[in-house]
C-alpha cells in the first residue's frame, strides 16, 4: 500500500498505483479525492516516515474511471484520455450467403 499526496493537497491517501508509460493507475482504499485534486500532479510517500519516494507532477489528466469500481482511477501525463472501442456489429449474411445455406 502507497501513501498518496496530491500536490495541491495535503491530505494523504491510501492505495496502490501502477505507473507504466503514460498511465498512472491508482486504486484508492478508502477516501477518494475530487477531480479537481487528482488534475495537480501526485506524490508518493514513504509509508513509515512519510518522505517523498516519488514524484508525478505531469499526471495531470483524468484518463479513464471506472462504473464498476469507483475506487480505480487512471491518469495520464500526456493530456490522452481512454475511448471506449465500439461495439461489435452483429454479423448479418449476405443474401448469397443465405441462398447457399
């Protein structure tokens, strides 16, 4: 579990982040900070003395949440942000298609 401070914030929260490429992945414990917070940049902190362990001040970007799990969020540091892939259309047969079956 990480220690999370935002940086316009100074109140620290509890999760796990995963921090690959562009995308920082954060599933909160328990509080869960405004959108507003989450757009200024983040900071780890040592759990046991509360150091600075690492820093994330270009995670500035809401890059997708998540309906089933209001706790996940992903930021990226590159203003991207998630879109959805479209949905599969049905396949429909072609009328030869059906005339051969």
């Amino acid at each position: 579990m990480e220690k999370i401070r935002f940086l316009n914030d100074q109140n620290v929260y509890d999760g796990e982040v995963y921090v690959r490429g562009n995308i920082a992945k954060i599933k909160y414990h328990h509080a869960f900070p405004s959108q507003d917070i989450m757009e200024n940049g983040f900071e780890l902190l040592n759990e046991n003395n509360g150091l600075v362990q690492g820093e994330y001040p270009t995670y500035t970007t809401i890059y997708r949440t998540y309906e089933n799990d209001p706790m996940l969020v992903e930021l990226s540091n590159d203003g991207s942000v998630y879109v959805a892939p479209p949905e599969p259309r049905p396949y429909v047969p072609t009328e030869e298609e059906i005339a051969e079956q």
